[in-house]
C-alpha cells in the first residue's frame, strides 16, 4: 500500500515538474516569437501554463493518455485485437494463403494502388 501511495505521490510530482517546465518553454517562446511576428502582447508564467491547459483541453481530451481506454482494462496495446489473434491462430500454411490474398487484393484493387511497388519487389527478392 504504501509503494501504491508513494508511485502516485511521485506522479504527481513529475507532473507539477513536467507543467512548470513546459508553462516556462511556452512563456519564453510566445515572448520571443509572437510579438515581433504577429504584434501580440507578452504573456505571463501563468497565462503560459493556463495555454497548456487550454490546449490539452482542446485538442487532448479529458480521457488520459490512451483516449479513455485507460479505465476500461486494456492495457496492452494488442488486447482485443482480433485479427492478432486469428493470426496467431493459423498454421504457416494459412499464415501463407492469407498473405497471398492480401497481395492479390493490394495489386488489383485501385485504390491501393501505391502498394503494388511494394508488393512486386518483395516477389523479386524471394
């Protein structure tokens, strides 16, 4: 219980450190850059940090780093993922009859028709 306590402490901790570092990068670079360029006025330390947080409300979300899928008990990246496991599944002579369809599909269907050069050089080096 405590190790859970003092992981969590120390995340919080870093965060404060990583916000204070990238408020003062924002607050140097916008008073650097922006008000030669664009006539805007300087900012503050808190007005950089409040910019971050504005910022990652905009175009970040509210969900955490994985767009929410944090809570939900998928923690690695392949959990659920069914064509990994239809894969890992096969046999290499299905594994092989997969992969020649997918070829097949690639060269004769227009649309992915920038996948055909890559496609034929694999056939020439084998």
């Amino acid at each position: 219980m405590k190790d859970i306590i003092k992981f969590r402490f120390t995340g919080i901790l870093m965060m404060l450190a990583a916000a204070a570092v990238f408020g003062a990068a924002v607050m140097l670079l916008w008073n650097a850059l922006l008000p030669q360029i664009f006539a805007l006025p300087q900012i503050g330390y808190l007005q950089a940090v409040g910019l971050l947080v504005l910022t990652r409300l905009l175009f970040g979300g509210l969900g955490g780093w994985h767009g929410g899928r944090k809570g939900r008990g998928e923690g690695h990246l392949f959990h659920g993922n069914k064509l990994r496991e239809k894969w890992m599944n096969m046999s290499e002579d299905e594994r092989k009859e997969f992969i020649e369809k997918e070829k097949d599909f690639f060269k004769n269907n227009n649309r992915f028709s920038h996948f055909r050069e890559f496609f034929d050089d694999r056939e020439r080096k084998e």
